[in-house]
DNA sequence: GTGCGACGATTTTAG
DNA sequence: ATCGTCGCAC
C-alpha cells in the first residue's frame, strides 16, 4: 500500500514521530509547529501500515472542538467513518465508560451529569440543610474544595484534616455532597473520571479488559493533565500499550485549575519515552519567535526548545505606551482600520488581554466605529438560564425523580411557591425518602399545604403532567416543543427582563428546539441502550455549546490570552501589558505562578502571524478606582532590536511610519521646575509629541514619575 | 412570596 | 464600575 502521502508534507522531526517504532513517545510540539497534523498522521500511519485497527486506539483531547477536529481530519485522511474510534475529550470517554459499567461502578443506568452551576447549587443545598454558616463555608469555596480534591483523586475518607472545626466541616459537607450524589445518580465533571479510575484500579477483570484493547493510546495537551487523568493514563496504558504523548511545557498556563505539568516528567519517569521536538514553526515570522523565544527563556526548569521558522524576518514588533487605557483601545482600533483600509479582512485580528474586564473599552470603541466583532468568553449555549430552564423541565420528564431539575423549576416561571413551601416539600421527601416530586404529590393530597401554596403546587405538578402525557410519544424535538410553548418561560421573561435581553432568550429557546430537532444520537449511545433523551441531556452537560457558534461573520476577536491558546491571527494585539494586571498582581509573589504568566505570555506572542502589537497604559479604571502602573516586566523582556516603541503624540500608519516630529515644548524645558493641582511640585525630565498631542514626563516629589498631557496637565512653572 | 436597594467581591476556565 | 447575593419592606 503507497502510504506516502502520510509522510510527504512532513519535516523530519514530524516524519520522525509518525513512524517511530512501538514504544512511548513524548513528542515535545512548539507553537505552530503542526502537533495536529502529526497526532492525525500517526493515527493513520498505526493504522495502514502497523495494520492497528481503528478500534483499539484511543485519542484523548481536552476540549470537544480539538476532538471534533482530530476526528474530522482522521476520517478524511482514512476515507472512512470515524465512528468506531475512540477519540474524545478525557471526560467523554470517561462518560462513555461509565454509561458502558454503570452497574459495576453503583451508577444507575439513568445517572446524569452535573454542570458547574448545578453542582454549585447542590453544594449549596446542602451546607444550607446542615445549617452551616455560608459565610465560614461560601459555596464556591466549597465547590473548590471537593473539585480539588477529586481531581487529586481524594475521596472524603481520605482527605487528611488537621483540626476538628473548619477542615472537619469541610471535609463533612464534601461526604454529605457525595452521598446526596451517590442517593440520586448524579456525577460531577470530575466525578466522571474518579469512577473511571477508580472502576480501572479496583476491578482487575475489567482492567485487564481495556489494556487488551488498547494497544495505542494518544494524548494532546499532555501539559494540562491533572493527577487523576494522568492516573488513568497509567492504568489504559498498563506494562505493554504504546503511548504517543504529545505536550508543550511552555504553554502550559492552567495550573492554577489542577493541571500538573510536573505530569511530564512522570511521564518521563515512569515510561522512558523516546524524546522529539517539534521546533520548527509554520506560523509565525522570525521576529516574533525570536522575542517569544527571548521571554520565555527567562523561565527556570524548561525542557528546552527553541521555535524557529524558514520564513521571513517580518516586521518589528510594536509596542504602544498609551496614557490611558482608552487611549490604547482608540490606538488598537485605528490599527485594526489600517489594516481593514489595507484589504485585510476583521476576522484576521485579535485583540487579547489577560481579564474579561478589558474587553469592554474595545468593545465600546468597536461599537462606536462600527466595526463587527465577537466577544469570546462568557455563558455558553446550554449554559444560560433559559435553556437551563427548559432542559430541567426535560430532565423532569426523561426522570422524575430527578431533584436538581425540580428544584430548579418548581417556581420558575413564578407560581407562588416560596421558599417556605419548598422547605416543607423537602422536609417531607427527607422524612420519607422519598423525591421531591413524590413529596410534593403526597403533600397536595394530603393537604400538607397551605390552600394557596397547595393550589401553587398543584398546578406544577399538573403542567409536568400534561408534558408527560404530551411528551410519551413525541420525539425529542416535540418534547422540547411542548416544554417551551407550555411552560411559557418565554413571557415570563418578557415580564421581568428589557425587550431586548427576553427577545435573546426567546431567539434561544427557539434554538434549543432546532438544535434537539437536528439531535443525531451518537451510535455509541444508542449501542448503549440510551434513549436520545438521555443522550441529549448528557451531551448538553458534556458539550455546553460553541460560545456564539452561528456568528461566524467577519469579526474581529476579543478574548482573553488564556482562550487564545491553539489559535493564530495574522495581527495580534496584546493590551494592558502593565504590572499587576500582567503579570496579575496575585500571581506576582510566588515564583511558580510568575512562570505561568510569563507562558501565558508566550502562548499570547506565538498566536501571531504576520504583526504583532504590544501596548499597555499608564492609567486605567481598576473597580471604579484609576489607578497607575508600569510597563510589564514581559515587554523588557523582549530585545531591543525586535521592537519598535510607539509614543502618543505621532501615530504610526504603515504609510507613514517613521516620521517623528520634534517634541513640542509649549514653553517647558527639560529641568523646569513645575507644579501640578494633585501631584504637587516636580521637575520636566521628558517631553515629546506635538500639539494636542504633545506629553510631559515630570519627577514629583511626592507622587513620583508620571506622563501628563501637556494640554490638561495645567502645570504652573516654579522657581 | 415577591421586588428593590444595600453590600461585597472582583484573574484566568473545559468538561 | 459592575455584577450577584442577601435582607428587609410591601
């Protein structure tokens, strides 16, 4: 079989790692350096010429859309159904086991799958029925704590805790979580791959099952496992199967939500692999890799690599000081028209920045200047409230017994049933063992009730009735249907929301019943004996939904450096490059967290292409409040050479760049002596720009050294 | 039981 | 500044 054209459109190192014998590897992929294109080629060559069949691989990912990708590519390469393999996120696969083993591992077959939120406001639940001080135990907080213990693999039984009080509650209200969990058949993200682990390290038969199977297991984005993914990396992989690992230890920036990069040098330890680098860049020019190579090199305890790429030098990096942060976003904003006026398309810029928080100045001048963008961040599809409404509505009919859904709904939209009401019902289920709507149907009948909570209650239960009645035969699509024109959430909306905001929601929940019409239930999932309901349910959880995914019009992108990971854009901006926002103050003290700044930084710099801008602010609004800060300790970190400084006061278009004015003076010399309204007496050390535009740097004795327009600065010459 | 005003926190986030 | 949660008044 001719399997050349796997290898033809690869460089050596690639070609190298797709055809490497059997045994682990540890391909080490730089940005931009096709670790896409090689897990894709690996995949095909184990298959056409190792003769591995496509059912005992398994490719692991992190998010759905690198998963779709993989398996996107895969097919295509093969020409065959990529149905059969397994490639997918480490907790779709963990799903996918379980639903396979629910019985062995004391699941339900009906288990369903918590989101964030829903495990937010089950841990809320229970501190609240224990009674326990919300303000010693916030639930976020708590949240925290039982994640975090999962993904180290920690049962409550197994949490060390030092005291009696605060760490013994905690540790209590993680139990209690459980055991509500464990009582109603629900799983928690992280859930997902503690039983999976757990079902592999306890039950040897099925162990021994899984690593005959398979024989070659592929990682993507090794550098942001977690203990527990790594654990069960271990025990997939067992003492004979080949593990093709592929990571960049300098972009990994999640530590700080339980990855371990230390994971690769376990790796390394506990398999030997064989070590190749993937330096070679194909999307960036030699500036910025030399500058991102440059900062990054700043960092201790790397594995090593340098990017390089055969294409051209490129232009300089530029790097704008602005006095304000609305200033930066009117000079990013010009740029981005200078590159439109130039032909070049929206959707070709990004502008990123280290907190969600900045997004809105950009986005107000983007407004302002009419130019479309896409904000990214922010609740995704199967995340808002209104399609979380509908959904519980439609888990209340794929289970009844299903209480978070009740819960969530029994007064939404608003039919006067209360707090109080919601007690009592919850009293009684507890007393009885009994659901929520059990307890609320024994309840009505027994008159358990006020008349008129017991006339509220009535009327719920008769709704979800007459879905129930309504939904028995419908297909899913139907049932969605009914949920949204019966329950009417869309005119309750519309009562208590602006026009604008409930004719979103109502767009929404129409588009909840398009997407359930156009639901295919994976083949997996039927093969497993599930309904599409409960395949819907559990892919709403696993797959909350593309962030605006329709939109894709000619945008400009708006995101943060941590959503830019994996992207690339032919002009890149990075603002609000200033100490304490970037680097963040709170990652500013320790040294570990430093590190993963300066990756962030990294990562940010390799996302571009062809130009790439740095900018930052003297002042901006933080809370309400202006405060004032320095240039990042990253932008000095780049070499002089490789960047060009841009002042307020000359604006650079590519026509006209170069051409500075001589600083405009307005009467000051440098050494005057000058006195400032709030900053007090000082001395001119600089001057530059012209006109309006023209800026003043004066030494204050009491306030230090800042930059003042020269036209609002009002200083008044002394001595 | 519902609705509005005070209060406090506020980095990053996929599944 | 802004958003979300809590407490108190209708």
């Amino acid at each position: 079989m001719d399997v050349s054209h796997l290898l033809d459109e690869l460089n050596d190192a690639q070609r190298q790692a797709v055809t490497a014998e059997d045994g682990h590897l540890l391909v080490l992929a730089g940005a931009g350096s096709g670790k896409t294109r090689v897990l894709v080629h690996r995949i095909a060559w184990l298959i056409q010429v190792h003769h591995v069949s496509p059912m005992s691989l398994m490719a692991v990912t992190f998010t759905n859309k690198a998963a779709g990708e993989m398996r996107g590519r895969v097919g295509r390469l093969l020409d065959l159904r990529p149905e059969g393999l397994w490639i997918g996120t480490f907790h779709g696969i963990c799903h996918r086991l379980l639903r396979m083993h629910a019985a062995e591992v004391n699941l339900p077959d009906t288990f369903q799958i918590l989101d964030s939120e829903d495990q937010y406001r089950l841990v809320r639940r229970v501190i609240r029925d224990q009674q326990i001080d919300e303000g010693e135990h916030p639930p976020r907080q708590v949240q925290g704590f039982i994640n975090h213990h999962k993904d180290e693999g920690r049962r409550p039984g197994q949490i060390e805790h030092f005291d009696q009080g605060f760490q013994a509650r905690q540790v209590e209200i993680y139990q209690r979580y459980q055991d509500y969990c464990e009582r109603s058949g629900l799983v928690d993200f992280a859930e997902l791959l503690l039983r999976s682990v757990e079902l592999l390290r306890d039950n040897p038969e099925r162990r021994a099952h899984y690593q005959a199977r398979f024989g070659n297991i592929l990682i993507d984005e090794f550098q942001d496992t977690n203990t527990l993914q790594y654990a069960l990396v271990r025990l997939l992989a067992g003492e004979r199967n080949h593990l093709f690992v592929v990571g960049d230890d300098d972009q990994s920036i999640y530590g700080w939500r339980g990855a371990r990069v230390e994971n690769v040098a376990h790796y390394n330890r506990d398999f030997q692999p064989e070590l190749i680098r993937l330096e070679q860049n194909y999307r960036s020019t030699r500036t910025i890799l030399e500058a991102a190579n440059r900062v990054i090199d700043h960092n201790d305890d790397r594995m090593g690599k340098n990017l390089w790429t055969e294409g051209e030098q490129g232009e300089p990096i530029r790097r704008f000081a602005a006095f304000n942060a609305e200033e930066e976003a009117e000079f990013v904003i010009a740029r981005i028209q200078d590159w439109i006026a130039q032909g070049g398309r929206p959707s070709d810029c990004a502008v990123l920045y280290r907190s969600n928080a900045q997004s809105r100045l950009f986005e107000q001048t983007l407004l302002r200047e009419d130019i479309p963008y896409r904000v990214y961040g922010g609740l995704r599809f199967f995340e808002r409230a209104e399609i979380k409404d509908a959904m519980a509505y439609l888990r209340l009919l794929h289970n009844p017994h299903d209480d978070t859904a009740f819960e969530r709904v029994i007064n939404v939209p608003a039919r006067g049933i209360g707090e109080r009401t919601v007690a009592r019902i919850r009293d009684h289920a507890r007393t009885n063992g009994q659901s929520l709507a059990q307890a609320a149907t024994e309840q009505v009948a027994q008159g358990g009730l006020s008349a008129r909570a017991g006339h509220a209650v009535r009327s719920f239960l008769a709704l979800v009735a007459d879905l129930t009645e309504a939904c028995g035969s419908a297909s899913l699509a139907g049932a969605a249907r009914a949920v949204v024109e019966r329950t009417e959430l869309v005119a309750w909306y519309q009562t208590r929301e602006p026009a604008d905001r409930a004719e979103a929601r109502e767009e929404n929940l129409s588009e909840l019943v398009r997407a359930a019409d156009s639901f295919q239930q994976p083949f997996e999932d039927e093969q497993a004996g599930l309904s599409p309901m409960a395949s819907f349910l559990s892919q709403a959880a696993l797959e909350a939904g593309e962030h605006q995914a329709e939109r894709w019009e000619d945008c400009v992108q708006l995101m943060t450096l941590h959503s830019a990971k994996g992207l690339e854009f032919p002009l890149v901006f990075m603002a609000g490059m200033e100490e304490g926002l970037f680097p963040h103050q709170k990652s500013i003290e320790e040294p570990g967290r430093l590190a993963e700044e300066r990756r962030l930084c990294y990562v940010g710099m390799t996302r571009a292409m062809q130009r790439l801008y740095i900018t930052h602010a003297e002042s901006r609004q933080t809370y309400g409040q202006t405060s004032f800060s320095r240039p990042s300790r990253f932008v000095a970190e780049i070499p002089e050479p490789l960047i060009e400084s841009i002042r307020s006061g000359f604006r650079v278009t590519p026509a006209a760049s170069g051409r500075e004015a001589p600083p405009d003076t307005g009467g000051l010399a440098l050494g005057a002596s000058v006195r400032h309204s709030r900053f007090g007496s000082g001395t001119v050390v600089s001057l530059e720009g012209q006109g309006p535009n023209a800026r003043i740097q004066v030494n204050f004795e009491d306030a230090g050294s800042k930059w003042l327009v020269l036209a609002y600065a009002n200083l008044e010459r002394i001595g």
